[in-house]
C-alpha cells in the first residue's frame, strides 16, 4: 500500500511518518560514514625510479590445465563435420 493511496488520514500520516523516521535514520547513517571517512589522514605518495636494466621475470609453464589440447582439436573436428552433416540433410530436405 502507498502512503499516498491510504484509504484514511492517519494511514497516511502513518506511512508519512515512518518514511521520515527511516529516512532521517538513512541519512544519519551516511553522514556517519563520510564523516568517519574524512576524520582519518591519508597520505598518497608516488615514486618514479628509472633503471637502465632491469631482470627478466621468471616464466613458469603450467601443464596442470584440464583441457587436453589433442582431445580439443578431436572435438572441434567432430563438432565441425556434425555442423556439416546437418547443414547437408537441411539441403537436401529443402529446409
């Protein structure tokens, strides 16, 4: 039911009432968090150094992947020739 659509006054003062109350409840809970927010300092510093060199990352290769890249390409094909045979019957039963 909407305040707005109460059937009687008091309904409507009652749902006026309690919007305000939740709403004043909101708004006393933002204001906390941004006053909490900007009563703590910060500090944001950025240093830029330049090397001439610098060493190679380390490489790792991982075999531990759960796709089998000879049972993907078997699949890929067979999911390929099935495209075509379907695409086939629909030819030839004029679909």
């Amino acid at each position: 039911m909407q305040a707005g659509n109460a059937s009687s006054w008091p309904r409507t003062l009652y749902w006026l009432l309690v919007f305000s109350v939740f709403f004043g409840l909101t708004l006393q809970g933002l204001v906390s968090v941004v006053l909490d927010y900007y009563s703590h300092p910060f500090d944001t510093g950025t240093e830029l150094n330049h090397e001439s060199s610098v060493d190679f990352p380390a490489i790792t290769l991982c075999n531990l992947n759960r796709i089998n890249c000879v049972n993907l390409m078997t699949e890929r094909i067979d999911l390929r020739n099935t495209v075509r045979d379907r695409a086939r019957i629909r030819a030839e039963n004029g679909f």
